[in-house]
C-alpha cells in the first residue's frame, strides 16, 4: 500500500497484491528393465510453477514421461514459463540375468530309475517356477529313469531360460 501526499496536504492511496505461483516440484518413479531388454521406463510428476513446463532429460528426452530405457540413472530439469527449474531423477535398475544349470546323477543298474537332476538356478527374480520335460514343476528330481531331461525356469517377471541333462544308466 502507498500514500502520496501532494504540497497542498491532498492524499491519495493505493494497493496492490504481489503473488508468488506455487513452487515448482517434480518426482520420477522408475519401472525396472525386465529379463535384459530395454523395456524400463521413468514416470515423472511434475506441477506448480507458472505456465507451460518443460522438460530437458539427460538422456537428450524432452517428454514428460520415458519409455523403452535400458538400466541408468535419468536427471530431468523442469523449467516453467518464468524460468524457474527444479531437477530430480530415477534410477532404472535391471535383475542379474536367470541362469539355469542342472546336473544328472546316472541310475545305477541297467533299467533303474533312481537317476537325480539337481537344478541350480541364479540371478532374474525370484520365485521361480519350473516345467520339466517329463511334466515335473519341482526345482530337482528323483526317481528318474536313463533318458533326456529339460527344465524350463521362469522368473517372476516372466524371463525363461532352458537348461537340460542326459541320464545314463
């Protein structure tokens, strides 16, 4: 508010409001890359600010939202009609590869069936499922008659890996 006062004591009054726009924020939420590919994406959340925002990534990205990443860290700077900027970023993560290995124990007389197929697995996400040529869903196996079996272990993401073994008798 102001008061002028002229020389003949003659006043006059004025206002006027000063506002600020509310802060400018931006969060990013990572989606991790799954079984290897460049499936990983960044969601940003940015609002407040003045006018239109902008968005500059250091990925070279200039949309809201990124899609198709591979494993990293992505830094976005918003900036707002007035040039104010705010910065934040996500890191898009990606699971050792699922590696399947199995190892058969031969059966010990001609026509047994106590041959064994001790299955490791590591890396992908856990839990595991396992399909088994011979229709068993179990990690390792027992009981096992001479012949060729394959496993195929998916992680929880749905990436796959085969790995098989010969028994011998």
């Amino acid at each position: 508010t102001i008061t002028v006062t002229d020389a003949n004591g003659c006043t006059s009054t004025a206002s006027a409001v000063v506002v600020e726009p509310s802060a400018l924020t931006a969060t990013a939420t990572a989606t991790d890359v799954v079984c290897g590919a460049t499936n990983g994406t960044v969601s940003l959340t940015a609002g407040g600010g003045s006018g239109t925002l902008t968005f500059n990534w250091s990925n070279g990205a200039t949309a809201e939202d990124l899609s198709g990443l591979g494993a990293g860290s992505y830094t976005v700077t918003v900036t707002d009609a007035n040039g104010c900027t705010t910065t934040t970023s996500a890191a898009v993560n990606q699971p050792s590869a699922l590696n399947a290995s199995v190892v058969g124990t031969n059966v010990s007389c001609n026509a047994g069936t106590n041959g064994t197929a001790d299955l490791t697995v590591t890396g992908g996400t856990t839990p595991y499922s396992y399909t088994w040529s011979n229709t068993g869903t179990t990690q390792d196996k027992t009981g096992l008659a001479a012949a060729t079996y394959t496993v195929t272990v998916t992680d929880a993401n749905g990436c796959s890996n085969v790995a098989s073994t010969s028994i011998s008798q």
